[in-house]
C-alpha cells in the first residue's frame, strides 16, 4: 500500500505517470466518457483541521465524478479533535472507508495517521507540505509550457519559505522542472528540505537558484509563482511579515523580467496588493483559475492511482 504525503516519496516515472493519467481523467470528464467511474463503490474519508475551498470541493467533487463518495470530517465534528489518538482514528476509519485525505497544521499529524492506517493517506496539506497543490501545478504547467517538457521550463517562486515552497523544490528535484526561489532573510526554505532537494535535482541535472533577489529569481522565467506572506495559523505575525516581504510583491514591473510569454501562477487565495498587484493576479499572464480547477483532476488521479 502506498499513501500519498510527500513528493519526495515517489519516482520521477511514477510522478509522470500520474500527471499523464489526470490528462486523460480531465479529457474523460470533458468527454462524457462512461469509462470515467474508476472508484464506483469507494469512499473517502476527508479529515479537515484547517478551514478550504479548493482542497474540501476538488476532493468532494471528485471522488464523486469517479464514482464514489467523500465524507467531510471536521476536527469539531469527529473525536480525534476532542482528544482521541490518531492512532484509534486511523485503525477505526481503516475499517469505514478506502482512504483518507487530510488536511491539518502538523506534518507529524499526516505521518501518524499513515503510519496506523491500513489504507492509502493523501497529504491534502500540513504546515509543512503541500503535494497536491504542486501535482496541480505541474499539470497546469506542462499545459502552458508551449510544447517544452517540464525539464525545459523555469518557475520562478518569490516569496515565503513555506510548505508551497517547500513542495515546489521538491516537485523540481523529482520531475524536473528548473526553480528559481527568492525569499526574505528569516524566511528561508529550511536547510535539510535544501540539502535534500539540491542533491536529488543534481542527479537530474536540474537548477535549483536560491537567493534573496525576486528580480534575479524572475530573470528568464517561464512561470512566475507566489503565495501568501502569512498562511492559515499565523495572523498574529501579518504586521511582521508585511514589513519583511515589502519588496516581494509580484508587479507588473516585476512580471517584466521574466520571458515575455510568463504565466503567473498562485496557489489561491490571493491577497491582491500584498504578495501580488491586482494588475498581474487578474491580468492577461495570470493563469490561476486554470491552476485550481486542475487541483480536480490531479487529486482524481491520485485517489485512481492509490484506490483502483
């Protein structure tokens, strides 16, 4: 049984082979295919500790569009939020549902849970590590990368080194795509996910630029990243970061250094006039609404990929 938590803990081969098969899952549902309910039957779990749109409807929706069905599992609604061990919870729903998706604060939350589980776990986000989101961003890029495979492209992140940033080097040291990242002294990607990431992108040949220039990160970029400067948790720090990332915000100006075709992309929600300018998130470069609707079917090839 294989969970998904981490990119990290897949091949490039099986990576590839999960993006190919959200391309054909997204021209089936186009489709009308009758041959689209691979998961007629199952059901998954959704344990939710943080609040979503896009993580909560994509997962719901899809599961449903496969075949099967989802049950929402707040943290208020379920007794793992009133105390009870991960532990009981794993082996409990093992015996309800064919996998479980969370959505929590703690990495060490995800990893429990998989490890006494009995079924596939997806990593629908933690406070360290967003796959999903960047399995999503990998289909939308090699959607718009103009017939060049993810190898030949740049993405250029600015901004905090957080989960997103975090799973976006590791999306480069496992597929291969070149990544560019340019944060604030303080806010760093952690130096083992560095350590990690540069040795495995050497193996591949892959550019992995660290920095704290946006305009040097942007330079000759493909597809312009960026997110929130304070994430779900950390609203008492907004004040602080606002003044740490005042020259991170993604302008048009900013846009300007990058190859004259760039995509802008975020992974939502966006706070327009903080991490980026109204004029970028909902100009002609801005590609973000095709990003989240691939959210959809990248996770319906990963349910497919851990419960057909």
């Amino acid at each position: 049984m294989k969970d998904f938590i981490a990119l990290r803990d897949y091949s490039q081969d099986e990576l590839r082979a999960i993006l190919d098969l959200a391309t054909v899952l997204k021209r089936e549902l186009r489709e009308g295919s009758v041959n689209h309910q691979k998961l007629k039957g199952k059901v998954l779990g959704m344990i939710f500790e943080k609040s979503s749109t896009r993580t909560r409807v994509s997962f719901e929706t899809g599961i449903f569009q496969l075949g099967g069905m989802g049950l929402f599992l707040s943290s208020a609604d379920i007794q793992m939020g009133r105390g009870e061990p991960i532990k009981d919870t794993a082996q409990v729903l093992s015996r309800y549902v064919d996998a479980i998706m969370i959505r929590t604060f703690a990495h060490s939350t995800v990893e429990e849970l998989a490890r006494h589980a009995t079924i596939p776990v997806i990593n629908g986000l933690s406070d360290l590590l967003h796959p999903c989101q960047v399995l999503s961003d990998m289909l939308t890029m090699m959607e718009y990368s103009g017939g060049k495979t993810l190898d030949q492209v740049k993405i250029a992140y600015i901004g905090d080194g957080n989960n997103m940033a975090n799973s976006l080097l590791y999306g480069a040291a496992t597929v291969g795509y070149n990544i560019a990242v340019a944060s604030p002294s303080g806010y760093t990607i952690p130096a083992d996910i560095i350590r990690d990431c540069q040795s495995r992108a050497t193996k591949l040949g892959v550019d992995i630029v660290l920095g704290d220039d946006p305009a040097a990160a942007i330079k000759d970029a493909d597809f312009v990243y960026t997110d929130v400067w304070a994430s779900m948790g950390q609203e008492s720090e907004q004040a602080k970061r606002v003044a740490a990332f005042a020259n991170y915000t993604v302008t048009a100006d900013l846009m300007k250094l990058a190859k004259p075709d760039a995509k802008f992309m975020h992974c939502l929600p966006a706070h327009r006039g903080e991490e980026v300018s109204a004029e970028v998130c909902d100009g002609p470069q801005s590609i973000i609404y095709d990003q989240a609707e691939n959210r959809l079917h990248a996770q319906k090839a990963v349910m497919v990929h851990l419960m057909a």
